[in-house]
C-alpha cells in the first residue's frame, strides 16, 4: 500500500470575488473563500 501524503496548496495573492445567489452549496463556499483571505461580495 502506498503512502499517502498531505495536499499541499502554493498561496495565491488574496482576489476579489463575487457570488450571486448563495444557497446551500454557495454559502459555505463563500465563507472559505473569505477565511482564507479573499474579499467576497454577495
């Protein structure tokens, strides 16, 4: 069986991101895009 290692993610620059219409699937979307540093509109 192989090993299985963490993911790692590169940093992006903090971005600027729209969403319209949130719903079920949108909503938690939006809220990691904005504990991660991005600026979010809705």
């Amino acid at each position: 069986m192989t090993s299985i290692k963490p993911k790692t993610y590169d940093s992006t620059p903090p971005l600027k991101v729209a969403f319209l219409g949130l719903g079920v699937m949108g909503y938690p979307m939006a809220g990691h895009l904005a504990l991660a540093g991005h600026q979010v509109k809705v």
